[in-house]
C-alpha cells in the first residue's frame, strides 16, 4: 500500500477526532518503516499533542508500519 494512503487514512480519522472536516493539514513529519501487504488489517493509533498536533501511529500484524505528526497552519 502506497504511503500516501497511509497518510490520507491518518487524515481522515484527524479529522473524525476533532470532529471536523476539510481540515487544511500539514504533515510535520512522516516515517514509513515496512510495507503493507494486500489484506493486512491496519490500526491506526492518534494522540492530540501540544499546538494542536496529532501523532498518528499505523500498525500491522504486530508491527510498526508508519509513524507521524499532524499539524494545522497557522492562518
């Protein structure tokens, strides 16, 4: 799986947790470290931190798959 989706899904449930939409984000940081195979269910881990930004978390089959922040510019 592609990591933009991986990223787009993290969006998405940002979104969900602040119970907004259309959020303009931007990716503080991303990290990928293994790929996801057709099928593999993932769980996606969000924490609120300082600021306003997220850490998002995607795991798979007992590992990390990727790990980043979230935040919001300022307008």
């Amino acid at each position: 799986m592609p990591g933009v989706v991986l990223i787009d899904r993290a969006l998405l449930f940002a979104e969900g947790l602040l119970g907004r939409s259309g959020i303009n984000w931007q990716i503080a940081n991303a990290k990928f470290f293994s790929p996801v195979g057709p099928g593999e269910a993932l769980s996606f881990t969000l924490e609120v931190r300082g600021g306003g930004a997220i850490a998002f978390r995607v795991g798979a089959a007992g590992r990390d798959v990727a790990s980043g922040s979230l935040t919001v510019p300022a307008a």
